[in-house]
C-alpha cells in the first residue's frame, strides 16, 4: 500500500507519507528470512525464492574473539573475578584451570553448564550495521532459515546469528552445496539443527590459532623484532620453506656427460637413442643418480659420463655398427584424475593459469556465489548421481559412446584427515552448461576457471587413454679401446585411444613429451643398425627446485598442515610478513625466514615438527565427530605439566636471562672465513637484514630480496668491506649503488582479494603517499643477479637491439623478427621493397627469413654480396670459438659483419661501445646461449605484462582504517551515469556570456572521478562540450545522475589552478637527475595527463604507469624512449 500526496503542502505531505510508510510495515504479512554469507549469494538466492521470502547477508563473521587490549573495559569485567585469569587478559578468553577431572564432578559441572574454556565474543564495528538490519527484518519474519555454508565456519557463523539475533521464531539450518533453483528448494525442505559439535571445532579451532600465534608471535618479536609473527600454520609451513633453501645451500652441483646417437637400419628412417650404459655400468643420467654433494649414490652400479670419455665415445661409436639385444612392447594405460577438491583445484588453477592461491579461491568463490559452481572449499573428489548422470550425459552428446566407460568412474579421497562433507567442484546444476555459453556472462579470469572446472569433471568420466609403449635396446662393443661395451635405448609410444585426453590435458606421465614423440621402426631382434651420428652435451645436476604456491599447497595437504580452505590465507599471509618473495613463480625464503624458523626450531624442537600441527588437526576432526570434548582436549594441551602454558612460560624465562645467546643462535650461518678462522652471520634486526662478522664484529646491511644460497662467505665480505666506505648507499653493494631500494621504501599489505577478478588489493605506500592497486607489478629480478643486470640493460637503444638481435638470430636462424632488425645494420644496401619481395617468399615456402635470403636471386651484385658475407658469419657462429664466453663470441660476430666499425663511426661513439661493452660483459656470466635467450623473452614478457590499477586514497582514509571494500570502491572510479533519453540543462542563474543552457544526448555519459585536485563530474558531448563540476568526498560513490544534472545547472566556478608538480627522488633521497640532460626530473599533470619532463624533453606515463608508483630509474626510460621516438 504505497499512497503519495502531491496536492498538500510539502512537510505535511511528508508526515503523512511517513505515517503510512510505518502502517504499512506494521501490518506487512510476515516473510521468513533466510540468512546467507555474502550479498552476491543473497542476490542469487532471493531470485529462487520469489517474493515468499526475505533474503538477507551476515557479510561472514559478525563476531570474533575480543582484543586483549578492550578485556578490562568491557562490561562483563569484574576485578574481583577476572583479575586472576591470565588467558583472559593475554588472549581474550576466560578459563577455568581448576576444573575438576574427577568424572562425577566433571558430570555436575557439564549439567550446571560450567565451561573450561569461555572465549569472550565482542560484535565486529564493521558487523553492526548489518547486525541492526537483520534484527530489523527478524521483526518482520515468521521463520528463520540459517544458510550459512555447510562447513566449520559457516555453522559458527549460523551459531553465532542465534546468539546475538535471539530469535524467538522457528529457526533452521538449511546447507546446499550449489546455488541453483532445484538445490535451494531441496534445501528448504530438509532443514536440520545446529551441528555443535562442528561449532566446537571451529571454536577450538580458533582459540588454538589465537593462542598459539599470539604466544609465537610476542615472543619472535622480542628476539627478531617488530613485524615478526608465528602461527599454528603459518610456522610449520614457512619452516619447509626455509629447509627447502637450506637444501639448495648445502647442494653441491656437479657435471656429467651424455650421448644421443642417430641410429639407422637398413630398411627405415633414422631415428635416436639414448646412451644408457658402458662397460656393463648404468651411466648416470640425472639428479636421482647424485646425493647433495655430487657424489654418486651407487658408485659401484653408476658411472658418470665424462667429457673425455664422451669425446671417445663419440669418436669410436660413429658410423660403427650396434645390435638389436632385446625389444619390449608393453601396453599404455593412463586413467583420469579426479574431479577437483579444493587442494588440486588451487594446484592446477595455479599451473595453468598463473596466478596465486588467492586469487583460484576468489574467482571460486565468485563462480559459486552466482550459481555457476558447486562449493568450492571441499576434500572429497566424488560426484552425485546427479553430477554423474550430467557428465556422461555431456560425454556421450560431445564424443560419443566411445569415450563413456560402461559404469560411472568412483573416486574417494586419499587424505586421512578428509572431511568429505561435500561433492568435489563441478559445474551447478543437472545438465552442465559449456563455457562457450557463458562468454557474455563471465569475465575472462572467471570463464578460463569455469572452463577448467567443466573440462576436469567431465574428463574424469571418460575412458582411459590406451596405446603401446615399445623400447628397444641397442649394444656396440670394441674390445680394443678404454670403451670396450655400450648400451643405447629407445623407447617410443604409439597411442591408439585418446580418452580423457581429448578433452582435458593433463601432466604426461612415464616417457617425456621428447619421448612421447619417437615413431620407432619396424626393428627385430639381432638385427644391426648403424651409429649415423652421436651426440654429446654436458650437463650439471641442479639443486631441488623452490616451492611455488601449487607445490606448497601439495606438500600442506599430503603433510596435514591446515585446511585446504585456509592454504590460501597462510601463503598470503606468509607472503604479507615478508617471510618470502617471489622470483617468478618460485617462493623465495627472506633473512627475516631463517631466523624465525631457527628461533623456532631451537625452542620448540617438537612444536615445528609437522606432526605436531597434523596431530592438532586430528584432534579437531574428533571434536567435530562428537568423540572429543573441546575441554577436555584444551586442558590437556595448554594445563598440563608439560603442556603449551609451562613451554611458553619456561622460554619467556630464558629470553629474559640469555637473549643475546638466543639470538645468536637464531642466525643463519653463511660460512667461515678461511683467512680469519671467524663465522660470518645473516642476521635480522630493526626490520633489515644484515651480515656481521661473529657475535660483535663488522656489519653491513643486505637486500632485502637477496637469496641466501647466492649469500657466500665471498659475498658477504664484499658487503662488509665496501660498507666501511663512507659513499656506501645504505651499506649495500650494486653496480649502480641500488640493489633493490624501492623494496624497503614500498611498505605494503594485502587488503583482500577482488571477488570479481580475484585479484590481490594492497595497501602501498609509494614515494607520493599511501595509495592502492589491484594485482601485482611485475616482479623483476633484483639487480644483484645476472639475470637483473641483463634485463636492466638499456634495451630501447638501437645498439642494445641489433647486438641482441645478431646474437638471436645466431642462436636460433628462424628468428625472423631478429633477422629483419639486422638485414641492414650494417648498411647493406638491401631496400624496403626487396625486403619485402624476400619475405613473401619465405611466407610462400614456408621457410626462415635467412633461408630466403640464402636463397634469393633477386638483389643486385653489392647488397647479394653483403647478404652472402651475413649468412656465412651466422653459419660459422656454432663451430668459432665454441669454448669462449658468450659476450666475447658475440663482440667477435659484431666485428666480422662490420657492425662494430659502424658504430665507431656514430656520434658519441665512445659512450655507445661504453654501453655496448657493459652488454657484452654481463652476456659473458651466462654459462649457455640458451639461458640468455630465456632471460631475453622473460623480460618481454615482464615488459609487456599488465600493469596493476591504481588510486590515491580520498582525504577522508588512511592507512588505519581503510578496508578492502574502500580499497575496491577507490578502485572502480571513475562511476559511469550514463544519460538513456535527451536532457536539456537550464544554467541558474544564467551566465552574462555564453550559452544559458546545452543538451545531453542520449547515450552520452556522466562520470565521476577522483581527480588530482578532488572529486568531480566530468560529461563531455556534442552539444555541452566538455562540462565539471567539483563534489565533495561524501558525495563520490553515493551521487546519482539527478543530482549531478542539479550540479551541472549551476555555473561553473572558475579558478586558476597551478600545474601540480612533484620532483623525484633518486634512491639516495636527492633529485632524480636525467643521464642525458643532466638535469632534475619532475612529475607533472598537464593538459593530457601526468607526464614527467628534464625541462627539455616531455614523456606522458604510459599505461599501467601511475603517479603513486613512478620511480626515478622509470622516469629516465621514459624520458629516453621518447628521445628515441623523436630521433
């Protein structure tokens, strides 16, 4: 009953409306109200609902345990009573340490209601809000439906509504495990109590990660210092973090040789085979065959493959005849993984589509949210019968009855510490819609997870990959020479069936993909086959690979350590404390790792091991089954003689007594000095990492990001030795007095993840002010290695490009876009049409750039000429100087094709082969071509990656109080108001000049922006040309396009506004200065945009640029990019 009077005056007519607002309210027939955990699954769900029903959000927790701080201040407080109880005021929860364990008392006590333990619960200041709105539609509902997630969390959550909400109306607990219109109806008419037990689990749960990181973490900070934190996750898995390092430190490599001959029957093809023994010894072939310190596990059944001996080899094997001693053939079968529990679901998200733990989770969550996914937070791989019945439904329409084994494939789950409470992740629904559907539905993040999800489901009800595996052997002899016997093998795999793999590619298994591609023969026993060629190339054994987020997540379930629904919290977090850093993919423990890891590992020798942490889950999987007493487990662990409180107590005690012993021995130990017979340390204090000589001696800072196994005793004292020079930058060493700076300067937090694109939102504080930024910047490797040093090179200069490109196309002759940047440097007189002409040919033969102008019949004598010296220096690259650096091999190329004279011919031809000397000299630390050329493409690709979206933080927040929903707010500016039908503005009063009013046309749009100097309205069209007007910060995310056309109606306020104007700092705090102009580089905000200029040359930031990240190193690319525009 809605009734609206436009005849009366206004403030009566007001009254009367608001009087008949509250009638109708009042006397509203009730709806039920059924809570959920987010407002996009409340959008979702109260589609299916209808109109029967009022569907609200919690928005997750609404309370969570009390800060210690607020213990005393808070009501239910009383000094008489709670002044004695230590867990109260250390961890916000009360206890009972006297609590009876004789089984009669402990009886009563249970009936009486008597706890041990009490956490004191406080509503959250960002929950009250909500918490009003859901009393105020309980007031109007008849019934109160709890549809919080189905899993630990979500039941608290649903316990915790009814604690604070009081309902007295039916209440039930309703659990779907995807959000479709049947799931949500099924629900409802299987409602069910509160699981309490699950509630006590989480509750355990909680109270064991207050208390333990709590404990942890106050007294890391007290040995390693502020920022320091430890945790009942976090600490076992940055320890396997830190082990897998010290690993790589004590790892030893060491070299070995291997051969590949080009073997040929008489009747076939030629095809390859691998060397695998000599002289009835396995010849050693890889990482398997060699302990950490490069010796030989086996030595009485392995030999290595020396250079000399593989030189032999090659020379008395080659054209030399071997026999066929034995053929197996074997059949291939390979089966389907199964669908995705959230563990595996977070390790393929993160190997095939890039990206990090967090983000899989937030695009996961998003997918469920809407109805396009079951749950997404589960440990068990097996699927309803509904699921079944639409996959093999999918399978049959898409590939046929071929592809559909005769019964549904089964899966359980291979972890101990499963919950299994939901079916794996699957499409919603029953019928699976196929991605191509949902192209106009989801962005491309989301549509790539949807994809991967769909094609694992329906690939793990499909039939097996089948075919043959064949491998044969190959044996020579010569009992004249040092290598009398040798064994070659060669295996190949025909597959007849694809299965699975038609529409899911998984990991290959058994045979390497090279191997996978061998076609073999038809071959017989005893037949000869001859040696044509042999190959051999030497190889070094290489230290166990870092974790990366997938095989951190993989190591975490198989160990028991947390829940896959918290994996990506912890590497987050363990990520957030600078505890790592990633180098590409890999995570890179940090000083500040080891030594909490060894304070750890020292004082709780048995509470880092990971059986620990696995143990304590165990106990809270019993709790949830109802077989343990939440009580009776915790006075256990924390009263008990030897229990969690006396442990902390007794370290307590000692830090107190003997902290300089303490964190001595937390140090990492880099090695000793042979001169000096004296230990060298990495230590972490003041929040900066540092190496000293012994317990007092000489100090010098380190780069934050270094990594400690390229920390040697040799490193470390170049460190100390250049810090005692009083022109040192901070203490630390670089070519360029920079290694890294920005990353002590850019102090950074994650603040959450967008749910839309599943992107990670920080906090940063860049050299202008704290701003935001959705996504990472690309992560470039530091200046200390050779990889850094290679890619910092000044690569937009022209004589930075050619020498790549000789050494490019060199390495690789079907590198055409390398070969068409060196056809004419030096001058070789070929014109653009010829170039042409020569490319179309290739195009047509389907050949390389260079074959076809090997090839080529159409220039003329002199620049045929030229063309033929090129192609006879590239040719010749592979067999000169072979044993020489790289960087000395390319100077000699540059030479030979006349390039170097050329340059010594250009203008400041002194500073160019300056420039192109310091190349040379870091392309000579490379140990391959190979490795250069990887290094070449990453930085491409780092060059080209997408740079993250940033916004400056409005007046009105700060650093402390802003939340992710700020952040994400901030970040979608500037709001779209688009205009659906024509308006004509009045101005009042009307100008003296000019127009007194302009249209707005339809499609035309208003947008509102936080600018440099404040928000605004911008419109721009045809008729009002370009029209602002100033808001206020209240105003930014609530105006609406009515209020913004009453803006536009006034007259615009005119004021002179000087350019905004920032000078930039180099990494010593002084101004940047220019290299060329030699002159101070400054930001400004001009006419087009931010752009930053010397006073000489203007350069616009670029995209994925920002004021808030520019840096001075930037600021000089760009400034030298747009010279070499202008040149």
């Amino acid at each position: 009953m809605k009734i609206v009077f436009f005849a009366l005056p206004s403030p009566f007519a007001t009254k009367l409306q608001n009087f008949l607002t509250k009638y109708d309210e009042r006397y509203t027939v009730p709806k039920s109200l059924v809570i959920v955990e987010s407002p996009a699954k409340a959008k979702t769900i109260a589609r299916f609902l209808g109109d029967d029903y009022t569907v609200e959000a919690s928005v997750g927790h609404i309370r969570d345990l009390i800060q210690p701080k607020d213990v005393k201040n808070d009501k239910r407080f009383s000094q008489s009573i709670h002044a004695e109880n230590p867990t109260l005021t250390k961890f916000g929860i009360e206890t009972n340490s006297n609590s009876s364990t004789d089984p009669l008392i402990k009886k009563l006590q249970q009936q009486l209601g008597t706890k041990s333990w009490m956490p004191w619960y406080v509503e959250s200041l960002k929950s009250q809000k909500t918490i009003t709105q859901l009393k105020r539609a309980l007031k109007k509902a008849d019934a109160l439906y709890l549809a919080t997630d189905e899993d630990r969390e979500g039941e608290a959550i649903a316990w915790h509504l009814v604690e604070v909400l009081q309902p007295d109306l039916p209440v039930y607990r309703m659990v779907f495990h995807e959000i479709t219109e049947k799931a949500i109806l099924e629900a409802l008419q299987n409602t069910r109590a509160i699981d309490m037990n699950q509630v006590s689990a989480q509750e355990t749960r909680r109270i064991l990660d207050r208390v333990i990181g709590y404990d942890l973490s106050g007294l890391s900070r007290q040995v390693i210092g502020g920022g320091a934190t430890g945790g009942r996750v976090q600490s076992p898995t940055l320890r396997k973090i830190v082990e897998r390092e010290k690993e790589r430190i004590r790892f030893k490599s060491t070299g070995y040789w291997s051969a590949t001959a080009e073997l040929k029957s008489n009747n076939s093809s030629s095809f390859d085979a691998k060397l695998i023994g000599i002289n009835h010894k396995r010849v050693a072939s890889g990482k398997n065959d060699f302990n950490e310190n490069g010796q030989l596990k086996k030595p009485e059944e392995v030999v290595v493959l020396s250079e000399g001996n593989a030189k032999k080899l090659q020379e008395q094997f080659t054209n030399e005849t071997l026999t066929i001693t034995s053929i197996e053939t074997s059949p291939h079968r390979r089966q389907p993984k199964p669908p995705f529990t959230t563990s595996s679901f977070q390790q393929e998200v993160i190997n095939k589509l890039g990206g990090s733990s967090g983000a899989a989770m937030a695009i996961a969550q998003g997918l469920y949210q809407n109805g396009y996914i079951t749950y997404h937070r589960t440990d068990s791989p097996g699927l309803s019968d509904q699921a079944l019945n639409a996959a093999r439904k999918e399978v049959e329409q898409l590939y046929g009855m071929d592809y559909l084994p005769d019964k549904p494939r089964t899966y359980v789950t291979k972890s101990e510490s499963a919950q299994e409470a939901h079916e794996a992740i699957r499409p919603a629904g029953e019928t699976f819609r196929a991605p191509k559907e949902l192209r106009n539905e989801l962005n491309k993040d989301q549509l790539a997870v949807y994809e991967l999800i769909w094609k694992r489901t329906l690939a793990s009800q499909m039939t097996d990959e089948t075919g043959e595996t064949k491998r044969v052997t190959f044996e020579g002899e010569d009992s004249q020479q040092d290598i009398q016997h040798v064994i070659f093998s060669s295996s190949g795999r025909t597959i007849n069936h694809l299965g699975f793999n038609q529409i899911y590619q998984g990991e290959p298994e058994g045979l390497t993909a090279q191997g996978d591609a061998v076609i073999l023969p038809d071959l017989q026993e005893g037949e000869k086959v001859s040696a044509n060629h042999i190959d051999i190339n030497s190889h070094e054994t290489k230290p166990p690979a870092r974790f990366t987020e997938a095989s951190l997540v993989k190591w975490m379930e198989e160990a028991g350590i947390g829940r896959p629904s918290t994996f990506a919290a912890t590497i987050g977090k363990i990520q957030a404390r600078e505890y790592t850093h990633k180098s590409g993919r890999a995570l890179v423990p940090t000083v500040k790792a080891f030594v909490a890891t060894n304070f750890l590992e020292n004082e709780f020798k048995n509470e880092v091991q990971y059986e620990y942490t696995a143990n304590l889950n165990q106990k809270l999987d019993l709790i949830a089954e109802g077989t343990l007493d939440l009580d009776d487990f915790l006075n256990d662990w924390y009263f008990e003689t030897s229990g969690w409180e006396s442990r902390i107590d007794n370290i307590q005690n000692q830090i107190k007594v003997d902290l300089p012993r303490i964190r001595h021995e937390a140090a990492h130990s880099v090695g000793q000095n042979q001169e000096t017979d004296q230990y060298i340390y990495a230590r972490y204090a003041n929040q900066k990492p540092y190496v000293q000589i012994s317990i007092d001696g000489e100090t010098a800072s380190l780069p934050p990001i270094l990594p400690l196994d390229e920390l040697t005793v040799k490193r470390a004292k170049e460190f100390i030795d250049i810090a005692s020079q009083p022109d040192t930058v901070l203490g630390w060493v670089d070519r360029e007095k920079a290694i890294e700076i920005t990353s002590t300067n850019q102090v950074e937090r994650i603040l959450g993840y967008d749910p839309a694109r599943g992107l990670p939102v920080y906090l940063r504080n860049g050299s202008f002010g704290e701003y935001v930024s959705l996504g990472d910047f690309p992560k470039w490797p530091p200046m200390s290695s050779k990889e850094g040093r290679l890619m910092k090179q000044p690569h937009h200069l022209k004589i930075i490009k050619v020498a790549c490109s000789y050494l490019q196309v060199a390495a690789n002759p079907d590198d055409n876009n390398a070969m068409k940047i060196i056809l004419n440097e030096p001058k070789r007189g070929i014109g653009k049409r010829s170039i042409e002409n020569i490319e179309n040919i290739a195009k047509t033969e389907g050949i390389s750039l260079k074959e076809a102008l090997a090839n080529q019949k159409l220039l003329k004598d002199k620049p045929a000429k030229a063309a033929r010296k090129l192609i006879r220096n590239l040719d010749s690259w592979e067999s000169k100087n072979v044993d020489e650096p790289v960087g000395f091999r390319l100077r000699e190329l540059l030479i030979d094709v006349g390039y170097w004279k050329e340059i010594s011919r250009m203008d400041k031809a002194e500073d160019k082969i300056k420039i192109l000397e310091n190349l040379l000299a870091t392309l000579n630390e490379f140990s391959s071509i190979e490795s250069i050329l990887t290094t070449l493409s990453e930085r491409q690709e780092l060059k080209d990656a997408p740079k993250p979206t940033t916004a400056s933080l409005l007046e009105m927040m700060s650093a402390e109080n802003i939340t992710i929903e700020d952040a994400i707010n901030v970040l979608s500016l500037p709001r779209e108001l688009p205009i659906k039908e024509m308006i004509i503005v009045e101005i009042d009063p009307p100008p003296k000049k000019g127009e007194s009013s302009f249209k707005l046309l339809k499609d035309e749009m208003i947008t509102v922006h936080n600018g440099p100097f404040g928000p605004y309205i911008r419109v721009e069209g045809d008729d009002c040309g370009v029209q602002t007007r100033s808001i206020s910060e209240d105003d930014i995310f609530s105006i609406d396009l009515a209020a913004c056309l009453s803006l536009l109606a006034t007259p615009k306020k005119f004021q002179r506004r000087q350019t905004k104007t920032i000078i930039l700092k180099d990494t010593e705090g002084k101004p940047a200065v220019d290299s060329v102009s030699g002159k101070p580089i400054e930001v400004k905000t001009g006419k087009f945009g931010p752009y930053v200029t010397d006073g000489t040359t203007n350069a616009s930031l670029q995209l994925g640029d920002s004021i808030e990240q520019i840096t001075g190193e930037r600021a000089k690319e760009l400034l030298a990019d747009r010279r070499a525009q202008q040149n």
